[in-house]
C-alpha cells in the first residue's frame, strides 16, 4: 500500500509519520517533507497523499506531526523554529534520507526556512504555503496571544466540553443539509486540537517566541539571499484571513527565481481547498527546477560577500556580483 502511517522514536519521544511511498521500485528524485502548521497535524496533508496516491506520483513523500502536534509526543520542550528545524533533519536521518525538497504551510514555512538555513546542504528545494516568518501582519485572533491571561482565555474557549458542543452544532447543521467548506473543516480540526493540554501548551510556546501584539517578530525577508540558489515555490491562498497574500509577492520580489502561484479561490489553505490543483503546480515546479546542492563552504562565501557588501554600500552591486555564482547541480 502506498500509504502507511508508523512512529518513530526520536528522543526518546514518539513522532508519528505518515509516508506516501512509490509503487515503482525507484523513486523518481529526493523525497518530499511536508510540514503542517501550528495547532494542526500531518493530517492536513491528506487529501494531497490521496491525490497522489490516485495518480502514482512518483516520489517518496515524508509528513511527520510536529513535536506538540498531532499524534506525536508533546513535552515541556523548545518547540522554537531551530528545534523544529532540528526535527525535520532527525526525521530525515531516521528514514535513510540526506537531501530532500521541503514543503511547509503556515508555521511549516517558518520551520521550511529555518531548515534551508540551518542544514542548507540538505535543502533540495522550497515550497513555501501561506508561510509564517515573510512580515509582521497576521491575524489580531494570533497577536492576541501575547496578552496576559491568553492562556487562561483558551482553556476556558477549548476544552473538551466545548468541542463537544461544537461538533454536536456541527453534526445538527449537517443533518438540516449544510455544509462546511474543506477550508473550515480544517481550520476546525486545528482549533480542537487545543483542548489537549499538551498541544495548547506547544501552541502558547510558538506563539509567544515568533508573534506580540504588532505581529510576527520572526522574519526570514533579510535572509532570503542565502536561499537565491534554492528553487523556491510560493503558493498562497488570494483571500488568506491569517497571513495576507502580500507577504507572497514580497516573497516573490525578494526571490526574482522563484515561482509565485495565487489561489483566488482560497483562503489559508489551498492545499486542502484544491489539492488537485496543488499537486500539479508542485509536479510542474519539481520537473522544471533542478534540486540545489549547496556546500556549507558555498553559504560562508555569500555570507562574506554580503556582509562585505554591507559595509562598503557604495560597492554593493559590484560585490554581490563577484566571487564565484553558485548554481544548482
């Protein structure tokens, strides 16, 4: 069966992995990790594994749930994005893989980046979806995590009893003919699985060391240049009320190589609300771009250009022209 889902110890802590594998014998290329966003779990990757299972993709595809998310362990732990990003390299370690293409929604961009940046040898490409770390503007609902007594706030929004208040409205306005829209099932699924206290207490963490009451804090836009060499993915959602498309665009200026797709009919997850369509843009990116082999040594050199760059800005076209252009393998 080409989907199977088992858990890795890592840590002595569980993850859970969902693994879409091949039929073929041979893979077509480096695998794929997607990573899901914060409060949510691989499962938001489902209908996307469906997909390719249907259509025989051709490649191995990795979705862990994030430590505090999903199925998998939720310590007191750094769930900050060096950590995540950490994860992702052990998860990689674990299932015999050094080289990977690196999918991330929301948080999942974030914690995509941070891996470009921390492990850039191990980067093949970036898919970057709806990311988080692209500019200060989110949601107020997320800023206001950084108010005294959120914590005590979201106990009392979440908790068991209240989720299963709301899947009893959920389950009478499905038997008097409604229905939801994939986006908000999913975005349900996310909100319910803060009435667990561990995976509220990872959430809290997050979001707390990346976002305060002016937004996000964390931002990869003057980091960007190091992953010019990596082909880069932006799929966003044109009418996203959590992270605005305009963080996108931005994206797509910074990076001139990269790809910018826009959903007009979708909000904060066009995977789910379109995975077929999603699944070919990603076909069509990953046959067009050749995967980065950057060296350790490759990333010190343009950090030196630029920081050289940098301190002589009369000189900055001329020095980040010079030296050696690094190009994919």
């Amino acid at each position: 069966m080409a989907l199977q889902t088992r858990t890795l110890t890592l840590h002595g802590r569980e993850i859970r992995l969902r693994e879409y594998v091949p039929s073929t014998k041979d893979s077509e290329g480096e695998p794929l990790v997607l990573l899901h966003g914060i409060s949510g779990s691989g499962e938001t990757w489902v209908p996307l594994l469906g997909h390719f299972e249907r259509t025989g993709f051709g490649r191995r595809v990795l979705v862990p749930d994030l430590p505090g998310h999903g199925d998998s362990a939720a310590p007191r732990a750094d769930y900050g994005l060096g950590a995540m990003a950490s994860v992702v390299r052990d998860v990689l370690a674990l299932t015999g893989n050094r080289h990977a293409t690196i999918v991330g929604h929301s948080l999942g961009g974030g914690i995509a980046m941070q891996f470009a940046y921390q492990f850039p040898e191990m980067c093949a490409r970036l898919v970057l979806v709806g990311s988080a770390g692209l500019g200060p503007q989110v949601t107020p609902v997320l800023r206001a995590t950084a108010l005294p007594g959120a914590k005590v706030t979201l106990t009392l929004a979440v908790n068991p009893v209240t989720v299963a208040i709301a899947h009893g409205l959920a389950a009478l306005c499905r038997s008097l003919g409604g229905k939801l829209s994939p986006e908000t099932r999913e975005l349900t699924r996310h909100l319910a699985s803060l009435a667990d206290p561990g995976r509220r207490r990872a959430f809290l963490f997050i979001a707390r060391s990346l976002i305060d009451l002016r937004g996000q804090r964390a931002s990869a836009i003057d980091k960007l240049y190091l992953a010019r060499e990596v082909p880069t993915l932006v799929v966003w959602g044109a009418h996203d009320p959590l992270i605005p498309v305009a963080h996108g665009r931005k994206t797509a200026e910074v990076l001139p190589d990269s790809r910018l797709t826009v959903f007009e009919n979708a909000k904060h997850f066009p995977h789910v609300a379109d995975p077929a369509r999603f699944a070919g843009e990603l076909e069509r990116f990953l046959a067009a771009t050749a995967p980065a082999r950057l060296s350790l040594d490759e990333v010190v050199e343009v950090l030196i250009r630029a920081s050289e760059a940098a301190e002589a800005p009369e000189n900055v076209p001329e020095k980040l022209s010079s030296g050696r252009h690094l190009r994919p393998a």
